[in-house]
C-alpha cells in the first residue's frame, strides 16, 4: 500500500510518521509538501503533528488554506483513509473534515505525558483489531488539546458512535481523573460520518517500536493497513 504524509511549515512529526509506515510497517511513503496538490496513486493519507505555520491565529487555522487541503477533500469524499494525528487533528477540524474543535488545555500549560486511551468501538477501519473498551497508552504532546463540540453536535457525534478514543485512568475509567486537558466527554479522537477520516490528538506512532518499550499504538496501524490490504 502507498501512503502520503503532508508536510506543512511547522510540522515536525513527518519523520516519525514515515519511519512507523516504512521500517515497522513495510508501506510505501510519498511525502507530500503543502503547496503540491496531487494526491494520486495514494491509497490513504496522514497528517503528522507539529506546529503548522507557527500555530498563528489558531492551531491548523492558516494550513487549512494550504494547496493540498482542496485534494485532501476531495481524497476524503472519495471514501479513502485519512488518519491525523495532533495538529493534522487540528487541520481537519478547521477544514470541515471533523466535526469540533480544539481549545487550549484547561491548565493553560504544554502537556507531555504518557496516557492512557479507552477505544469505544471495533467496528471502524482504525480499530478492527482491537477489543472494545480496551485501554491502550500512547504518548501526548500538546498545548492546545481540549476537544469541544457544542451540546446538539456532541449528542449527533456520540449517537452515530463518531467518538473512537477517550481519555481515561489506566483500568478503563472514563472520569475527570483521566482527562489530561479537559475534553468535554474526555473525548480524544472521533472519526467523520462515513468512518475513513481519523483525528486523534494522541500519537500512537510514538509507541510502536519494541525497542523503546511502547507498542500499544501498533494496533491502529494493523488495523488501517489490514482494511486497506483487503480492499
């Protein structure tokens, strides 16, 4: 499989995210500069985290404008996969692509921290090889984390089961003593309507390599590659 890794002025996880698909997981891998727009012969796209143009304005406000991101729409409404990560989270809330938004943490300061993460569903592309309610623990990095979605568009995402992550405590618990950055709902990633778009502002590519001890985040790239191997 082929996948495409954009690239914005700021971003600073591409190399983790090409070194997870290429050396762990054995992908092809394109890197993808923000003023390209050509997306063909991919078979998904990620968008890494960072600090996309300095995080002026509002994290992902000004690379949302960025070439690439009409292809990306398009690459999306096609049904093909979309994972970000972090400030590629950022990115597609403020492309439309996920409902939400993110705010600045509520303790007002730059979390970074290893943290455990509840998947709510296996029925998604992301998570087939995982087991509901499973607690896995990746790292996360950031400084404006804070998921929000006014209540009717909240009640729309959990009712259509869009919310994948949440934050909680290491034995499961989804309760205020496990939201890092005040989520409402210790929401951590959700996916769009039709399920092939992914944000998260975790980093599962952080913690897939045996040899620095984390491999919890390997089964959402199992997951996405074994759904892109059989289709």
């Amino acid at each position: 499989m082929k996948w495409g890794v954009l690239i914005f002025p700021g971003t600073n996880r591409e190399r983790d995210a090409v070194d997870v698909l290429e050396r762990l997981f054995g992908q092809k891998v394109r890197k993808v500069w923000h003023t390209e727009r050509d997306l063909s012969g991919l078979d998904a796209v990620m968008l890494p985290g960072g600090f996309s143009y300095g995080d002026y304005l509002r994290c992902g406000a000004i690379a949302r404008f960025s070439p690439v991101m009409d292809e990306l729409i398009r690459f999306a409404a096609s049904g093909k996969t979309v994972f970000a990560v972090c400030n590629g989270f950022q990115i597609l809330t403020e492309a439309g692509l996920l409902p939400g938004t993110l705010l600045r943490n509520t303790n007002l300061r730059f979390i970074n921290a290893l943290q455990p993460l509840r998947i709510e569903y296996n029925d998604s592309r992301f998570t087939r090889r995982a087991e509901p309610g499973q607690v896995i623990t990746v790292p996360i990095a950031h400084n404006e984390g804070n998921y929000f979605l006014p209540p009717d568009g909240l009640k729309r995402l959990e009712d259509r089961g869009g919310v994948l992550f949440r934050y909680c405590t290491p034995n499961g618990e989804v309760i205020g003593e496990g939201n890092p950055n005040g989520s409402v709902n210790n929401i951590a990633g959700v996916v769009n309507e039709a399920g092939n778009v992914l944000g998260m502002m975790p980093h599962p590519e952080n913690a897939c390599d045996p040899v620095i001890g984390r491999t919890d985040g390997r089964v959402l790239f199992e997951s996405m590659i074994g759904q892109l191997v059989a289709a």
